[in-house]
C-alpha cells in the first residue's frame, strides 16, 4: 500500500474535522452557555449547570414574550408586503419584454450592494420626518427592503420555469387570463415563491441594523434583546435567545431545500 493512499484519507479526516469544528464549535459553545448556571475563569466547562437562566428569560417582565410577538408579527408583514410586490414584478421580469430588464434586475441587488449602516442611518432620518420612526409600520417596511431582493430575483426564476404550453392550453380552451394566471401559472411557481417567503421570513427575523435605528426602543425584537444583553455581560440570556431565533432558521432551510429546485436555481438572475 503506497503512503499516497494512506494519507489520502488521512487528510480527508483532517479537513472535515476542520469544517465540522468552524461549523459546530460556535453552536456547542453557545448550548453550553444557554444551560450553564456558573462559568467562571479558568473552568473550560461549566461548574453548575440548570434552566434558572431560561426562566429568567421568559418572566413576564424580562420582554422576551413581546419581542417574540414583534419579531413574528414583523417578519410575516415583511413577507406579505415584500410577495406582494415581488410576484408581480417577478411575472412581469420573467415573462414580459420589458426594456432594460437588466438594469431593472441589478436596482433590485442595490441594497445589498452597500453596507446597511449608512442606508439604515438615512432611512431613519427620512422615518423621523414622516413620523414612522419608532412603529411598527417603520419597521416592517425597513425589513421589507432587502427582502425584496430575495423575493423580486426568486420569483423571477420561478415563473421563467412555468411550462408556457400549459398556459397557451388553457387559453384555448377558453380560460381567461387571470383565471390561468390562478390555475396554471401561479401553481407551478408556488414552490418558488413559498422558497422566496422563507427566505424574506428568516433575513427578517434576524434584521438588527434596521430595526435598531427605526424601531428601538419602541419597538423591540429578539435580535434587540440578544444585542443588549450581551452588551450587558448576559452571556446566557443571549445565547437563549440565539438559540430561539436559530431554531426557525434550521427548520425553514430544510423546507427551502425541499422546494427550491435546481431548475429555478438554475434561472436566477437570467
């Protein structure tokens, strides 16, 4: 057996041990931190462990109940005002001779284009003057603003997958356009757009820049409430509340796997 072949698998070991410590080294730090009751320096692990930290959290007066309603409430406006404007514009890029269509598409990526800081800054400013600063309109609009991107360009790609001969077909049997539009279009782009929901849905409740210089104090989420306190030193009540915002993440990603198919992936950005 030739070393090549000995160290070959060697080295495979050693790469995906790398990968899976990067991947799984800060979510086991951040499961150690949300159930230790001590953890003091130079202890590598926890000397008491317990739930008096996630009790603490979810007292009536800690917030954590009101800024779970605000981030869901926020992140599902956020989906129905961001679909609403991406399914027909997505129809419209996909399947009209729209001059420009490039250039439309590229305004689209804009906002992500540039650091949120400063276009969060600017947004608020002109909030303050409309008098959204501080409500929970301000904030679903702020959220809405780069889940566009996702919803506009995602929609785009489902509906330039949508079987044309079908539509032609149920024109010629009479159909109107809206009724094919209905029963025909928007049924094959669904996995699409359910795909462009999950993914406004998830950018929208982990959105802290936006919500922190147009909602706050008034209007406070999770990202918020994880923000404070791990400026205040309470490792354990942020990494709770990280761990509450991680679990939707994981079970929208596999459902995004699922409908996302490489057919529409295929057609993102064309």
């Amino acid at each position: 057996m030739s070393i090549t072949r000995v160290l070959s698998p060697i080295g495979l070991g050693l790469l995906l041990g790398v990968v899976a410590f990067i991947v799984f080294g800060p979510l086991l730090n951040l499961a150690l931190w949300a159930f230790a009751e001590q953890w003091f320096y130079p202890n590598r692990l926890p000397t008491g462990w317990g739930f008096s930290f996630w009790e603490r959290v979810f007292r009536p007066r800690a917030g954590a109940w009101t800024s779970l309603f605000n981030t869901v409430l926020v992140a599902f406006s956020a989906v129905i005002l961001s679909m609403a404007l991406a399914i027909p514009a997505g129809y419209a890029l996909a399947r009209q001779a729209l001059p420009a269509r490039n250039v439309i598409m590229l305004l689209f990526l804009l906002p992500q284009a540039f650091p949120n800081l400063p276009i969060f800054v600017n947004i608020a400013a002109i909030f303050y003057q409309w008098g959204l600063n501080g409500t929970l309109i301000g904030v679903v609009l702020v959220h809405s603003l780069p889940g566009l991107v996702y919803a506009v360009w995602i929609a785009t790609a489902a509906f330039s997958t949508v079987d044309r001969s079908l539509e032609e077909a149920a024109r010629n049997l009479g159909a109107s356009p809206l009724r094919t539009f209905a029963g025909i279009t928007l049924p094959q782009a669904l996995p699409g757009l359910l795909a462009a929901s999950i993914f406004v849905f998830l950018d929208s409740i982990d959105e802290f820049t936006g919500t922190f210089f147009v909602g706050a104090p008034e209007i406070t989420t999770l990202p918020l409430l994880m923000f404070n306190a791990s400026m205040g030193g309470n490792y354990q009540v942020a990494a709770i509340t990280a761990l509450i915002l991680l679990i939707p993440s994981v079970g929208f990603m596999l459902v995004i796997e699922r409908f996302l198919k490489a057919d529409v992936l295929s057609r993102v950005g064309r």
